[in-house]
C-alpha cells in the first residue's frame, strides 16, 4: 500500500506542480508581450498573445485544484511510514502550504491583473510593473517548491535508510 501511495503522489506532484511551475514562469513574459502586442490575433479580436496567456492561467488554476491531491497522499504515504512527526516531513508540509497561499493569494491573481490589462487597452508600460512583481512572487513560489523537493529526497535526520 505505501508503494501505491508514494506513486500516486509523486505521478501527480510531478504533473500538477511541475506544469504550474511552467506555465506560471511564462505567463508574465506572454501577458506583457499581449499587452504590448499591438496587432490582434486571428478572428477573436484580442490582443496577439492574449490567447496563450489565458491557457497559462488556466493550466495553472486547473493544476492547482487537481494538485490538492499531492498534499492527501503525501500525508498518508508519511502516516503509512511513520514518519509524520519528523521534522523534514513537518518541514515540507509548512512549506507545501507557504506555496499554496503564495499561488492562490499572488500568483493566481497577478495573473488575472495581467489578463485584465492585456484585454483592455493597456500598454505593456502599464502592466510591466504588475509583470514584473508577479515574474518575482513566482520565482519564490518555484523556490519553495524545489525546497520541498529537496526535502523529500533527501530526508534530513530520517530514520528510513538514506
């Protein structure tokens, strides 16, 4: 059963919080480039790049419901373990959940500033400053989580063998 759990959880940390990583570390620069654009996309009557920095928002709120599930397993694979009360573990959720307020409290909403903006009639002069705080609250976000996942390999003071 721990086999099963562990998979699960690192299948979907893997796709959840890796494609949030990604998309959120692109969507500033897309966001900018759609509000500076200047020219309009084919047919839609948006701003070029509009388009794909609204699939970057989306993949990274879709992801960051579906990535709930990472937390659930990766508690009940650390319960299975028995190692709930070690402090990397302890560490590591701390952290999971500074990432999940940075995402649903900055990132997240940066994100839906910078679409306003692009589908508006701002500039790219306009946004830059919203841009460039949300490329730096996504730096640290990524940071926590390569934290975690540093964490959780290299298990500091754990008993389970490493």
């Amino acid at each position: 059963m721990t086999e099963f759990l562990l998979s699960v959880h690192v299948l979907v940390a893997i796709v959840t919080v890796g494609s949030i990583t990604v998309a959120a570390s692109m969507f500033p620069r897309v966001a900018l480039r759609a509000c500076g654009g200047g020219g309009e996309a084919a047919g839609d009557g948006r701003p070029e790049g509009t388009g794909t920095a609204v699939l970057l928002h989306r993949v990274c709120t879709g992801y960051a419901v579906a990535g709930v599930v990472v937390p659930v397993f990766g508690v009940a694979t650390g319960a299975q373990l028995g190692v709930l009360t070690d402090a990397w573990l302890i560490v590591s959720i701390v952290l999971t959940v500074i990432a999940a307020v940075i995402l649903g409290l900055a990132v997240l909403p940066g994100q839906r500033r910078l679409l306003a903006l692009a589908e508006g009639a701002s500039t790219e002069e306009e946004a830059r400053p919203i841009a460039t705080r949300l490329a730096m609250v996504t730096g640290i976000f990524n940071l926590v989580w390569a934290v975690v996942v540093v964490l959780m390999i290299v298990r500091p003071g754990s008993t389970t063998g490493v």
